[in-house]
C-alpha cells in the first residue's frame, strides 16, 4: 500500500502526462496553473511530522554526535571505575582443585581410588 505522499506523486505524474504539449515543442507542455497549485497544497500538507522530525535530525547530527559520543564515554569510564574499585578474584587453577579437593575429600579416597585402578 502507498502513502498518501506517494499517492499524491502518482497524481501530480498523471497530471503532468495529461497536459498537452506547448505548440511547436516536444518537451514543453501547458499546466493549468490552479490545479499545480492545489496539487502541490495537498503535497505539502500530506508531509507527516516524522518527515519534518527526520529533516531536524539531519540538519542537527553534529550536534546529537556529540552528545552520544559524550553519553558513551560516560558509560565507559563509569564501567571501568566500577571495575577498578572491586576486588580481583583468584582465577581457579588446577593446583587450587587439588587443594580443595585434598581438603574436601574424605580420608583415604585417593588411597581407595588408586588401588581400585592399580593393575596388580
């Protein structure tokens, strides 16, 4: 389905190929001056205010740049304050297992787990 704008184009299209052409030319033609106007009157008014909104944005992007750049930068050294301000923990290793594991374990289960996998 169309927009209206695109609807009102098509309008304006057919208009255009509808007039006839100025005598002695092939690419000048003879517009009715009153229904241009009212046609480019319903164009204008059929423009939705995103359109206009989007028209501001553009001619204001340096300035909305600035401002994410400014929000961005802001998250950044926020996160890396917070960061900073914790405590690093301890990457677990394999020797830090094996001293929970001696630890937790109870007595004699590495003994009985040996000897049931020792061949003799």
């Amino acid at each position: 389905m169309s927009s209206k704008i695109e609807q009102l184009l098509d309008e304006v299209e057919d208009y255009i190929e509808s007039c006839k052409y100025q005598p002695l030319s092939n690419t000048k033609i003879i517009v009715n001056k009153e229904e241009i106007d009212e046609l480019i009157r319903e164009l204008r008014s059929k423009i939705p205010d995103e359109v206009k909104q989007c028209q501001k944005i553009v001619s204001n992007q340096e300035a909305i740049l600035k401002d994410a750049n400014v929000k961005r930068d802001s998250i950044i050294n926020d996160a890396k304050a917070k960061a900073d301000a914790e405590p690093t923990k301890p990457k677990p290793t394999i020797a830090t297992f094996l001293s929970f594991t001696a630890i937790c374990a109870p007595p004699g289960f590495f003994l009985n787990s040996m000897s049931a996998a020792a061949p003799f």
